[in-house]
C-alpha cells in the first residue's frame, strides 16, 4: 500500500472513531484546510476544527471510499458523514469529495468539497431549504462556524 494511501486511511479509521488527535497528527504544523462551510483555515485552526467536531459529534457516523492517487503528492477520496446537527437536532447525511496533497508522510493541504446548500437544507430544516441556496444564509452559516471556531480555540487554548 501507498504511503499516502495509508495516511488517508490512517485519517479516515481515525475520524470514524472520532480520534481526534490521530487526525490531528496527520497534518503537517502548517496544513491549509478549505471547505465550504468553515473557509480557509490555517496550522492551529484546522487541528482545532477537527477537535472541536469531534468533540461535539452527536449520532455520528462516517464512511469512506474510492482513495485515488493522483500523482507523487496527489490523492482524492470519497467520505460520508453522518450525524445529528446539536443546533437543530437534525439528521445530516453529509457527501464530500476530499482534496488532498502530502509531503513527507503529512496532509500539507486539504479541501473538501460539497454542496453547502443542500448541507444548509438537511441542517437548519426548513429555513434552509427555502434559503440554504442564498448568498445571505450561505454567510450567515459561515460565519457562525468561524465563531463558534473562535470560541472553541479560545476556551481550549
């Protein structure tokens, strides 16, 4: 098996146990996250973004599939996560495509790529669906995780 195979299985086993520092320890001091719900994030906030939705998973489960490597540094895989949204209690059945580039056995950069409205219309219910597709709640739900990052890294250091 791939090295950079092995990482993304290491990641994804880890994540399905909700391994949070497993997860953490995959990444590089100074991997780049993207996704369409948190943004960019940097180093610190994407170890810190992966602690605090463990930590807050409810009902959670996760699958993954179709691990690709692209080339030397590339790979891609399929995951599906679902879990209860604590804010609404809703069911969320989450499909991502991940981006993935690794350098010395570490994730450097990292995107995940789904449809935020449809993630919007499964987490806030019926307000979502009928606004999940609107720049407006598209920013709204942004911003809320930025914050709700913030505090988690402000309480937890």
């Amino acid at each position: 098996m791939d090295i950079k195979e092995e990482l993304l299985n290491r990641f994804y086993s880890a994540f399905q146990r909700l391994d949070y520092k497993t997860m953490q320890d995959c990444y590089s001091e100074d991997a780049v996250f993207s996704d369409p719900v948190f943004g960019l994030l940097k180093g610190k906030e994407v170890r810190a973004m992966w602690e605090m939705l463990c930590k807050n998973a409810k009902e959670f489960s996760l699958t993954y599939s179709d691990i690709e490597l692209l080339d030397h540094e590339y790979a891609t895989c399929k995951w599906v996560a679902s879990y209860t949204f604590s804010k609404t209690e809703n069911k969320v059945v989450n499909k991502i495509k991940a981006f993935v580039r690794i350098n010395d056995g570490k994730i450097v950069e990292h995107s995940d790529a789904f449809r935020l409205s449809t993630w919007i219309g499964q987490a806030l219910g019926w307000k979502g669906v009928l606004f999940g597709w609107t720049n407006f709640m598209k920013k709204a739900v942004q911003k809320q995780a930025r914050k709700n990052l913030d505090r988690f890294m402000e309480k937890n250091g």
